[in-house]
C-alpha cells in the first residue's frame, strides 16, 4: 500500500472510531432509534470509503504488478482474490 493511501486511510479509520464513540454514547443516552440508526449508515458508508479506497490501491499496485508480469500462477492468484473479495466464488 501506496503512503498516501496509508495516511488517507488511517484519518478516514480514525474519524470512523469517533463516530462509533459517538453512536455508543448516543446509545447510552437513550436517543431516538431512527437518530442512531442514521448514524450507523454514516460510518457503513464511510467504511465503504475507506474499502475503496485500499481496493483502489490494490488495484493500482499488486494487481497492476502481476497482471504485468509474465508470472500466470500470480495473475490468476490476483483475479481469484478479486473475484473472492466482489463476492464471487469463496477461496
């Protein structure tokens, strides 16, 4: 992984570990259901960022690499963990 990818994606986990914090205490505080809820689907969103984002650099770097390669056992290693990991056939 890339070192901006490092840096983007540690900031993004930590406003995420926030926004947990605070859905925990909106928890605690009895808050309206539909409220936390919201909240929830804020910090699933923004996993799906940061997912992206480290899929992105995935692709750009180790993907890239062996796709580029005249290595075929790693090119097909590489699209059998994407297919894995979209949701295709486990490995």
């Amino acid at each position: 992984m890339n070192d901006d990818t490092k840096l983007s994606a540690r900031r993004r986990l930590a406003r995420i570990e926030g926004q947990v914090r605070g859905i925990a205490k909106m928890i605690e505080d009895d808050r309206y259901c539909i409220d936390v809820v919201r909240q929830i689907q804020a910090v699933k969103a923004a996993l799906g960022g940061v997912e992206k984002l480290v899929l992105d650099d995935h692709l750009d770097t180790c993907v890239e690499n062996a796709l580029t390669s005249d290595n075929v056992d790693q090119r097909r290693e590489k699209v059998e963990e994407l297919v894995a990991v979209l949701g295709g056939r486990k490995r």
